[in-house]
C-alpha cells in the first residue's frame, strides 16, 4: 500500500477528487493544511482521513515552517507527497527532500504562465488553449518535470472564473489519474528531466484533451 499526503491551504477540491477516484493501492494517510480554515479539512476529517494543521504564521521563516511541516509529514511516512492548492513557496531543503515524489498541478499549459492568476493572464494574452499541469516539483517554481497535461479551449467572452471553472474540470480528472501512475510506479524520469509513463492507454494519455460540448 503506498503512501499519500496531500498539502492544501483551501477548497481542497483536487484532494477531493483523489480521494473520491480510490485509487487502488493507495492510502490517502494525511492531509495537511497551512491554514485551520480550509474548507477541504472538514471534507477529509469527514472521510476518516487524519487532518494536521501547521500555520505559517507564527514561523519567523519560511525555513522554520517548512521543517515544522515536514515533521508532520514525516510522522506519515508517505511515499508520495501531492501539493494540491497549496499555496506556499517552498524551501530548496523542502524540495530536495522529498525529491521524485512531490507533485503539484499548477493551473496553466506550463512553462506558459507560472505563478498566480493564470486564467485572467492567459485570456489577456489572447491564447486559444489554455489548461493544467501536473509537474514534479523542483527547487524552480512551477518548472520541474511535465508528468501530464490537459488543454481547455479560452472561449469568445471567457472571463477568469468561466476559464478557471473548465481548468479546473480538468484538473480533476488529471490529477488523480497522475497519481495513480505514481502508486502503480509507472513513473520514470531521465537526468534530463524527460518523463516516460509506462503502459499508457488510450483513455489515460499525458496530454488529454477534453470533449467539446456540441452546444
Ligand atoms: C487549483 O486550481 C490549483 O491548480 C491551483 O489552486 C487551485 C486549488 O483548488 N494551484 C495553484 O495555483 C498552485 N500554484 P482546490 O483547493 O479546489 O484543489
């Protein structure tokens, strides 16, 4: 059985959709938050799952949070850690230690627009296709290895919530799927940062594109 900590700070809806997908073989053993009014917490207490709670706040810095954090990561022992709305930059250390099994998805078709508020970037460059990705985390932010990604069509008179709804759809049939890779070790990455996923049928590809509705 392996092993899975999911970080968030809020909604917690990817956290929800691993959940909800079952994976086999995988125990969702913790989901830690950096804040106590996260919405997703009561959704996992709900579930049985164990909750934690480490608020930045009264960390004098970002390297004392992320070793208290870490700590109660640790306590679970997990094989994979999954930032799922984790919005926190992590230390270099905190990376480095949980290296290969770190992952995050990220709101946007990356490299193109990391950081935050993608939807209104990306309806403000007039891009077509915008999206998710599900990326290994690396001391860079957003720039580690490209694991999978799903692409959403920027519609005429998308605004960012319109935008961000249809990514996030997305997400929640990205990210659960990605994680299953990882439980089933399906996973490999080259030094150079390239990610072969083994035995990827055709309903489960890297990049997935959805169904446009008719109307
Ligand atoms: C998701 O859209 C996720 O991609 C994004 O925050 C949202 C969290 O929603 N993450 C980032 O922007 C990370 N830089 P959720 O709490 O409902 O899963």
């Amino acid at each position: 059985m392996k092993r899975i900590v999911v970080l968030i700070s809020g909604r917690g809806s990817n956290m929800r959709a691993i959940v909800d997908a079952r994976i086999a073989g995988a125990e969702i053993a913790a989901v830690i938050s950096n804040r106590a009014d996260a919405a997703g917490l009561a959704f996992a207490q709900g579930r049985g799952i164990a909750t934690r709670v480490v608020d930045h706040r009264p960390f004098a810095s970002r390297a004392a949070f992320d070793t208290a954090l870490a700590e109660e990561i640790d306590a679970f022992a997990p094989d994979l850690v999954v930032l799922a709305g984790f919005m926190r930059v992590l230390t270099d250390d905190f990376v480095l230690r949980y290296q290969g099994r770190l992952l995050n998805v990220h709101p946007s078709l990356l490299p193109a627009f990391s950081g935050l508020d993608t939807h209104r970037r990306a309806i403000e460059a007039g891009v077509r296709v915008h999206g998710a990705t599900v990326h290994l985390v690396t001391p860079q932010l957003d720039a580690g290895p490209i694991v999978a990604q799903a692409v959403v069509p920027v519609l005429p008179g998308d605004d960012p919530a319109a935008l961000a709804a249809r990514v996030l759809r997305e997400e929640h049939r990205l990210y659960p799927q990605v994680v299953r890779w990882f439980v089933e070790d399906r996973v490999d990455v080259d030094r150079q940062g390239g990610v072969r996923v083994h035995g990827a049928g055709r309903s489960e590809q890297t990049m997935c594109v959805p169904q446009l509705d008719a109307g």
